[in-house]
C-alpha cells in the first residue's frame, strides 16, 4: 500500500540531517538502516529515524520535502525537536 511520507534521518543528535520523501516508509527506512542504497545518507551514516509525517497524496509530500530541503538547518533542528526533543530513533513507532 502507498503512503506518501517525509522524513528526516540524522546520523546522531546534532549530526548530518538527511531528507527524503517516499511512498513506503517502513521499506525505505529499512533500506536506510540496513545500507541497502547508496547516496548522501549512507555515506554519512544517516540512518536514525528523527522526524516523519504522512500525507494524503504524494504531491502535497514532495511540496513539503522541497521546503524543509530548503530551510536552514536551524529550522530542521526546531522541526525535529517539536516532536521528538530527545532525538529518539521512531522506527519502532512504523514498524
């Protein structure tokens, strides 16, 4: 089933931030922590689930993902700390 989704994975607290959209979260998050794919997050070790919010079609997903890549990481960091301030890994919470 398709459920588009952003999210944002973070190599520690603090560390390298990647930003990715999807229309299978729970696959793509898999593919991140077990360096299925190669590209920016693997490289930097990205692979802890931060941030993730779902929307109702992919075009509104991609608007917001566009958004957040082009904020300054001072707005990711407040985005992330709304809902998750202790930088916990959420994978569980989609599993």
């Amino acid at each position: 089933m398709k459920q588009p989704a952003i999210y944002i994975l973070a190599s520690k607290r603090n560390g390298t931030l990647y930003t990715g959209v999807t229309s299978n979260l729970l696959k793509r998050i898999y593919e991140h922590k077990n360096n299925i794919t190669s590209g920016f997050a693997s490289r930097y070790n990205c692979n802890i689930l931060v941030y993730y919010k779902i929307y109702e079609d992919m075009e509104h997903a991609i608007l917001r993902e566009k958004q957040i890549k082009g904020g300054s990481r001072k707005k990711k960091i407040e985005l992330i700390e709304d809902i998750n301030p202790n930088w916990e890994d959420l994978y569980s919470n989609i599993v």
